[in-house]
C-alpha cells in the first residue's frame, strides 16, 4: 500500500456526521456502544497504515458509550455529543492517557487534569479514543518531527498530512475519529485541513481557552476542531467556547449556537451569498504558489461569485512582513515555555549527571529533538541583551502593524480570501533538510495568528492529474466573527460538489463513509 495515491474520491459527504449520530441514537438504530466499537474497528484498521494516533483506548471508550446507553435506557438526557468519537492532539491533557506533545522528554506523562475545551467535549458526552501524532511541540507543519512516528496523508501515502496537528487532520479524513482537536499557533490546524482535505477552523484568540495545552507560543496558541463538515466544526465550537477562569486570556465576548441556522438545503440559484464582499489578498496569488493550487483557488472564487459574492482583489503591504516576524516572536515565546522541561519534575531523566546543572543540560539534549532545540535557540538568540530590540522588539512593533492593516481592511469586507498553503501536499522527506522551505509554506496562515482574528480552511476542490491532491480554501474574518465564517463555508461547502471527496482507502473500512 505504502506509495500508493489513492485519488479523488467521487463519493461526496459533506452532510453533519454528529447530527447523523444523534438520529441514530434517538432512533435507536444502533446504541452508543455499536457506534463505538465500530468506529474503533475502523481507526485501528488503517492506523498501521497511517501511523496517526500516539495513544489509544479502546475499554475506556467502550465503557464511556455503555455509560450513555444506560442513560438513554433511563429516559435521561444526554449530552450534544453522545456517541461522538473525537481524537484529541497530544498536546492536550487529558487525564486517562499520557500527554506528550509528541516529545520523548515527556514520554509516560499523565497530567492529573483535563485541558478545559477536553472537559467542555466529555461534558456533553463526547468519547475519546485516543490522542494523535504532531510534530513535537507543535515546531513543523509535516509530523516528520514527531518523536514516536511519522503519519501519513490518506490521499497519499508517500506525502505527509502536514502539522503541526497532522494526525488529527489524517485522522478525521480517514473515518478513524468523527472529529479531532487540534491547535494552532501560525497554521496548524489548517495547513494540515488543507493537505487532507478536511475542515479547519483557527477560532479568535481567547474564543476557547487555552488552559491545559502544553504552550509553544502563548500569546499566539489557540485550540480549535478539525472536521469533515462545517457544521461539524460549528457544533464542536459551540460545545468548547466561553470564557474559563482558568485561562485569564480567554475572553468575555459572547458565545452562541455556532451551528444554528446552518441549513443542508442550500440552493446556489438563489444567490445565498448575495450582499458578501470579500477581498482577495494579491500577495497570495502570485509568486511562489503553485500553479495547480491557484487554479483550484481561482475556481473557488468564482464559485463564490455565482453564489452571489462580490470579490474584489486587495494589497496587503505588510503581508509579507509577517513570516519573519512570527519566526522571531514564536519561537521567542517558546524559549520561554519550554524552559520548565528540565529533568526534574517530570519526564525521563538522563542515567548519570554530575551535578544539577549538568542534569539540565543532559534532559534537554537527550529529551527535545532538532527542530526543538532549533527554535528555543533561535529565541534565546533573539531575546539576548545584544539583540532584543533588533528583533524581538522589531517584531512585535510589526506584528501591531500587522494588526491594524488585517484590521483596516477586514472592516471593509465580510471576509479575507486566500489559499490555505502555497502547494498541494509534498512527499515525506521532501523539505527535511531544508527548515527554510518549511517554514516559507506558512506564509499563507501567520499573519492571522498575529492578529488574533479566526479563520476557516476548508476543501476547495483537487489539484489534476494522477496526483489529485486536496487543496484548502482560507476564509479569513473579523474578531469573533467565527459564526459569520462558519455561515460562509457552509453555504459554499453545500453547493460546490466539485470540491469534496473521500480517499478511497477509507471507504472499506469506515462505519460512516459513504
């Protein structure tokens, strides 16, 4: 198998698996515990194929569904989310399995709580079945810099399913999990929904909080869903949103129903899009993306058109500004962050050191991988006496530029357009030993992680050829503007049959696919 494309899939779902579980549960059609264990028939089917899950737990999953079973034999009310197999990134606590940010300085790490979007999920019934492949601290936008594994895009096997939330994204296209958690501090959420051609969604900094993820960049970090649906998407975030006590960053702004008024009947003859002005950004669409993803791009828009959209194209004059920065500021911040990793309270600990300090540097060396200790230098080095104002200070001064500009002319639009990722999905190994080329391919998504404002990727149609790799749209909004996103790609998601599909390999296996 491994190699193998296995093309565009013509068998197109793009209708609410969540509320397909709730039909199923109110009709008795099949209890929570058949759709449980179905489900983890499906994961641990392709998993040794995918290589997309650093953990699982089939009995404690099983016994969770057997729990919502008795519940409903009782007439009792049950949670949105019963039934509902979710996957949460390993940088997430979680109390039932380890949390190793895909790092072997954390290996067999259980924290005794759960991240607070965790608890909102289980609260309203949602079941784990496990915690998925990343790169390792969230540092790489392919999984290859994972300590445990590296995953596998389902469309391909040969190509990576990008990251940082690479085996959350994989996961949810291949039917392992109904939907996944994922975080994102400069694109990775949905870089890697581009790649594997499923729906991500960046929410607005502090619209769900961040208490419990392992930071990379605090002042960037955010938790969001990966899924195969926006409507999916919408009601996971309706279940996570909401200020928390725990996380004094998490905002007061209010918080709804995402998911209501999202309609399966749309009809692209009556123009639902009518009245939307939307601007491209032009410093997305020229050199340096790849012609393939910009024809599909450029159909999306018109797509959008037909619907009724007025599009007008726009300059961005700081756009090009805001990937150096990020690559100062990030791993800046993560210096910070991933200076408590030291040996002594947690983690495996080096054999023989000679005396505390020498335990540090021994924990550190053996415990962070390259990309790791690539970027905590890079930080260190821009944070130094000698240095700070030349780019660290610089940085931040840009990123307020950053700010105002995306600001400026969000207030003109209803939305930003730009393609998630300069190219399609490329081989395993390709970009290892080029760093600079990996971190170019976020230049589409940093620059809304500096302003904090939400933005939705979703599936907008496939590169040509034998190839036939998904290719993501982006829809940029304004602060907290998420259910307006939402609204936008749920209309374009229902009408634009040509931009969905299932990879093939998944079709045998999945209790849900098509």
């Amino acid at each position: 198998m491994a190699g193998e494309s296995f093309g565009c899939g013509k068998d197109v779902r793009t209708a609410s698996t969540i509320r397909d579980i709730q039909k199923i549960l109110n009709t008795r059609e099949k209890t929570a515990t058949q759709l449980v264990e179905d489900q983890l028939k499906a994961l641990h089917a392709l998993e040794p194929t995918l290589n997309n899950f650093i953990s699982t737990q089939d009995q404690q999953a099983i016994w969770e569904a057997e729990r919502i079973d008795a519940q409903l034999a009782q007439g009792k009310q049950v949670g949105r989310l019963a039934g509902v197999s979710m996957a949460l990134k390993d940088n997430l606590a979680y109390t039932k399995l380890p949390t190793t940010a895909g790092s072997k300085i954390l290996q067999g790490v259980t924290i005794p709580y759960n991240a607070t979007a965790v608890e909102r999920l289980l609260s309203e019934g949602a079941i784990i079945v496990g915690k998925t492949n990343m790169d390792e601290f969230g540092m790489g936008s392919t999984t290859e810099n994972s300590a445990y594994k590296v995953s596998k895009n389902p469309w391909d096997l040969e190509r990576v399913p990008g990251g940082s939330s690479g085996g959350s994204a994989s996961a949810t296209c291949a039917f392992q999990c109904v939907g996944s958690l994922g975080s994102d501090t400069g694109g990775s959420i949905r870089q890697p929904a581009s790649f594997c051609g499923v729906v991500g969604l960046k929410p607005s900094y502090g619209r769900v909080s961040r208490y419990g993820l392992l930071a990379y960049a605090s002042s960037l970090d955010v938790v969001g869903p990966i899924t195969r649906s926006v409507e999916d998407a919408a009601i996971l975030l309706s279940c996570m949103a909401g200020q928390d006590p725990m996380d004094s960053t998490s905002s007061s702004a209010p918080t709804c129903d995402f998911a209501e008024g999202l309609s399966s009947s749309v009809d692209a003859i009556s123009r639902p899009l009518a009245g939307k002005r939307f601007g491209i950004i032009k410093e997305t669409t020229g050199e340096g993306v790849d012609l393939e993803v910009l024809g599909v791009f450029t159909r999306a828009v018109q797509h959008l058109q037909v619907l009724g959209a007025e599009v007008e194209e726009i300059s961005l004059s700081t756009f090009d500004a805001g990937l150096p920065a990020y690559y100062v500021l990030a791993p800046s911040e993560a210096s910070s962050n991933l200076s408590r990793y030291d040996g002594v309270r947690y983690g495996p600990r080096p054999d023989a050191v000679n005396d505390l300090s020498d335990l540090y540097t021994k924990t550190r060396q053996e415990g962070f991988g390259a990309e790791v200790k690539r970027r905590i230098l890079m930080g260190t080095y821009a944070l130094s006496s000698g240095y700070y104002d030349a780019y660290y200070k610089r940085a931040q001064q840009i990123r307020q530029l950053i700010y105002q500009e995306l600001n400026s002319s969000l207030s003109k639009f209803d939305a930003l357009l730009c393609p998630t990722a300069p190219t399609a999905a490329y081989k395993i190994g390709e970009k290892t030993d080029d760093p600079l080329s990996m971190y170019i391919g976020d230049i589409m998504t940093v620059n809304v992680n500096l302003a904090g404002v939400p933005a939705l990727s979703l599936p907008c149609g496939f590169t040509s050829g034998d190839s036939c790799l998904p290719v993501g749209l982006q829809i940029i909004g304004r602060m907290f503007s998420e259910a307006d996103l939402l609204s936008i790609g749920h209309v374009f998601e229902q009408t634009a049959s040509f931009a969905n599909g299932t990879p093939s390999m998944t079709r045998e296996v999945s209790p849900v696919a098509p």
